[in-house]
C-alpha cells in the first residue's frame, strides 16, 4: 500500500527518462542554460561523457525569463528611439500578466527544446524551469540528484566575466563538483584559445 506524497515545489515539466531506472549508479550532470541548445550543443555536451562506463544522465535548469526585464528593455529602447517622436509609453499600458505569462510559455518551450536536443543525441534528460537563483537553483538539483559534475552554458557576458559576477565564478565558489563553463552555439574550436568562456578560468 503507498501512501500518497505532497507535491514537491518546482517539479519537471518535461519527466525524468525510464532509461535510468537501472540498479546501475547513474552519473548525474547538472546543466543551468540560458536559452535553448542547438543540436551542435547537446553533442558537444554529450560527447564529454561517451568515456564514462556509467549511465549519463542531465538535469537541465533554465531560469524563468524576467518579466520585469524585458518590459525594461522595451521601454529603454522606446526611449532611445521614439520617444522624440511619439508620447511615452506609460507602465498602465503594459500588461504585466500578459508579459510574464509569455515569459513563462517561453521559458517552458526553451526547455522543451534542450530537452529534445538532448535526447536526440542519444542522452538521458530531464528539467525544469527555475525561479530561484540561477546558483542556488543549481546547488539544490546538484544535492538532489547526487550530481558529479555542473555544466553552465551561457551567452557571452564580457562586463560580467570581467568582474567575475558571472554564474560560472559564483558556482566555482559554492559548489563541491567540477563545474565546466561553455558558450553556446559556438564549436569546442570557436572556444579555444581563452579557456572556458570569455573569461578563460
């Protein structure tokens, strides 16, 4: 007889594959994305694993976009753009809802497209969109799975790296696994020669 369980917070949307069912220990890896992987993302990250006798298995996390974020974005470039010519947009224009609600479908379809990329190269995965932070997010599901490695694919933030504010630096500095930072949408070639990413640590 089972007992029904209490709905854990934030679970996946896209479920954990049946393949790692196995009594084999599973090697866990840990991916936080910014946007969605390409095919030539997922093989790459695939391919770091082929040597490893175990089963592979990702967790992909994906921050949820910031509503508040873009709605900035879009004023800042009407300001810079038409507000010379045209009266100001004003926040009771904005549909704040209807923005965040975007946000969320889009976040949701990013992950579905990791998901994907991933699977079709041949991986295990599952993920989630997060809310926490990003960091924080990322040492929780590294608790949680028992993971053995963290993977952080972003886009290249030059200001940031330079002050080592990045997510790179501050997973380094909270997390206990190896922790691998990569540029998305660029070839291992395209990110030779600086080390990981932009800021070469």
């Amino acid at each position: 007889m089972s007992a029904d369980l209490p709905e854990a917070p934030n679970q996946p949307e896209h479920p954990i594959d049946d393949s790692t069912g196995s009594s084999t220990e599973t090697y866990h890896v840990v991916l936080l994305v910014e946007r969605a992987l390409t095919p030539l993302d997922a093989r790459q990250v695939r391919s770091l694993h082929e040597a490893i006798d175990e089963p592979v298995h990702y967790t992909v996390l994906l921050p949820l976009e910031d509503a508040a974020a873009r709605i900035e974005s879009a004023m800042g470039s009407l300001a810079a753009g038409e507000v010379m010519s045209s009266p100001a947009m004003v926040m009771s224009d904005v549909d704040l809802d209807a923005v965040r609600r975007d946000c969320k479908e889009r976040s949701d379809r990013d992950l579905g497209l990791c998901l994907d990329a991933l699977r079709d190269a041949g991986a295990s995965a599952e993920g989630q969109v997060v809310t926490a932070p990003p960091i924080d997010a990322l040492a929780e599901a590294i608790a949680e799975v028992d993971g053995r490695e963290a993977i952080i694919l972003t886009r290249p933030h030059v200001v940031a790296e330079f002050f080592h504010l990045d997510w790179t630096s501050k997973a380094r500095r909270k997390l206990g696994v190896p922790v691998l930072h990569l540029l998305e949408h660029e070839t291992f070639d395209e990110q030779a020669g600086g080390g990981e990413g932009v800021s070469g640590v």
